[in-house]
C-alpha cells in the first residue's frame, strides 16, 4: 500500500487528490498516524508526507533499516510546488514515484541521487527492472561512484542484455558481471544475478531439508552455477507433501512448481526405471525443469537420494 500523511487541510486537499490517483493509497491525519507508525513503515512500499522535510526525517528516521530494505518515502510540500525523493530512491522506487506524482501534480520533481543528476543508468535500477540480484551488495557504492566519476568498468555479461554505460574496457581494474556462472574475481567487482535457471527435482521419500539443500549446492558448485540464479524449482506432484521442497522454496524465495503425471508424459527424456516402477512416471527432475522452460544444461545430477535437473532460459 501507499500511506499518505498530512497535518494541514491544504495537505488534506492534496491527500484526497492523490487518493484518486492510488488505488492502495491510505489516508492519515495529524491524529491518526501516531499510532499506526509502526504498521505503515513496515507494510507500506511508499509513504508519502504533506509537510515540511523535517517533520518527515524526524518521524521517519527511528525506523529506517537499510537502503536496500526501506520503503519509498517522498515529502510534498503542502502547496503541492515541490515533490521531494528523499529515502531509498533507486531500489525502493522513490525516485520513479516522485516524477509519476510530480507530473500528476504538475509540480517540480527533486531528486538528489547523483547518478539521476549526472544521467547515469544506476546499476541497483537496473537490477530491479530486470529482476536481478545484487549478489555483493556491499560493492555497489563501488560500482556506482567510479560511474560517476566516469572511470573505465570491464563489463561481463552471459546473457542477452545490454547496460548502458558508455566507459567500458577489459584492461579495467574494476568489473561489474551479469551472470548466472560462479564468479572468481581478484579485482573488486559487483555480480548482478539474473533469474534465469529452472530446476527440476526428484527426491526419495523423507529426504531431510539439510540433504536437499546440499545436494542443490553440489550440483550447482560443480557445473559453475549461482543458487542465486535460479528462477523457479518445480517436482512431481506427488511430491507435494515434502516438507524439504517447502522449506527449499523459503530459503530460495522462489516459485514452487507442481506438474501433474500428464503434463510430464508429454516431455521427451529417457526413461529412467526405478522412477517409473516408484511414481509411475518416465522421471521427474529432467521433465520438470523442462516444463518450467529453457534448454537443458545439467541433464541429471544425483546424490544422496536427489536427483537435480537444470534448464537455462536464454
């Protein structure tokens, strides 16, 4: 939701204008938002304040976490002249929300994030338009200031996708990947990961949670793959009550698949016996993945009673 707060009625004029234009947007006065501080700051994706800047900086400042965890949070000032982004900008949408009200307004967008002001694609954007995964994120102020500074960046890529930044070179001692590969890197570097590997899993009955997630690792460890890549996982739906896949999913945060017998008789793999004398089916790891989407790259990696299939979408 968006929770818009107001202390004035020219603030209450522009609060129930900006209602019309949210449809998740919930209202609180002076009286109202005191004691619902805690619930909107921790469930809203925005929150916006008709005040002045230090109103806001001061009742929003006991619950600020992380850039990277915080909700957007704007301030109009309450003649509606001014639209200010003043916490997380990039990767909590503040900046793109200050233009879209700015423009609904008709009022005077400021933002303040450098790489908005020198016209600099900012990586952690980039990341969430593309539903990547800023794997070291302690390297993004990094990445961020040599672009600025306009210092030369070795960009390594493996998919299909391109990044505008106009300074790129090999011979760089800094390096930004977009990749779904393992990375090894002496030079300091940031690794977006994209979300593009789908897994398929078959598991022998009571599988504990700690050996699937092992054997997960094993098999991405040894074909040169990133955990944090993957897109979905997906298994039998006889499978379904496996407390390890539920607890993979948690740990993952990713979808979790269930494919009917008929769906994967339709895939064309080899038959493997003892799944087919097990479950009835021709197998599950390597048809599941492939029902999730994208050309098999690790056939069959089995181990402690798990058997692991993987397909890139490309």
């Amino acid at each position: 939701m968006i929770s818009i707060i107001y202390f004035t009625s020219y603030g209450e004029e522009i609060a129930y204008k900006l209602n019309q234009h949210f449809k998740d947007a919930c209202i609180f006065n002076k009286n109202t938002y005191k004691g619902n501080l805690e619930n909107i700051f921790n469930n809203s994706r925005a929150i916006i304040f008709i005040s002045s800047a230090g109103i806001a900086v001061r009742i929003v400042s006991k619950f600020l976490k992380s850039k990277y965890q915080d909700p957007a949070v704007l301030v109009i000032d309450d003649a509606a002249n001014f639209v200010i982004s003043l916490i997380s900008g990039h990767i909590g949408g503040a900046n793109e929300l200050c233009r879209e009200i700015s423009h609904f307004l008709s009022a005077t967008p400021v933002i303040t994030t450098s790489t908005d002001i020198h016209n600099i694609y900012a990586v952690d954007l980039f990341a969430k338009k593309n539903n990547m995964i800023i794997e070291n994120i302690d390297n993004l102020k990094l990445i961020s200031t040599a672009m600025i500074e306009k210092k030369e960046i070795d960009l390594i890529k493996d998919i299909d996708v391109d990044y505008d930044y106009r300074y790129k070179s090999k011979n760089s001692n800094i390096a930004l990947y977009i990749t779904y590969k393992r990375v090894e890197e002496d030079r300091p570097h940031l690794i977006l990961r994209p979300k593009v590997l789908n897994v398929g899993i078959g598991l022998r009955r009571g599988v504990d949670f700690n050996t699937l997630y092992n054997s997960l690792l094993t098999a991405f460890f040894l074909n040169n793959l990133s955990i944090n890549s993957i897109k979905a996982v997906a298994s039998y739906e006889l499978k379904r009550d496996e407390e390890a896949l539920w607890r993979l999913k948690e740990r993952l945060n990713v979808p979790l698949i269930f494919f009917k017998k008929e769906e994967i008789d339709m895939v064309d793999c080899d038959r493997d016996e003892f799944v087919f004398k097990s479950v009835g089916v021709m197998a599950v790891s390597e048809p599941c993945a492939k029902l999730l989407g994208g050309r098999l790259i690790v056939k069959k990696f089995k181990k402690d009673g798990v058997t692991i299939s993987i397909c890139l979408e490309e």
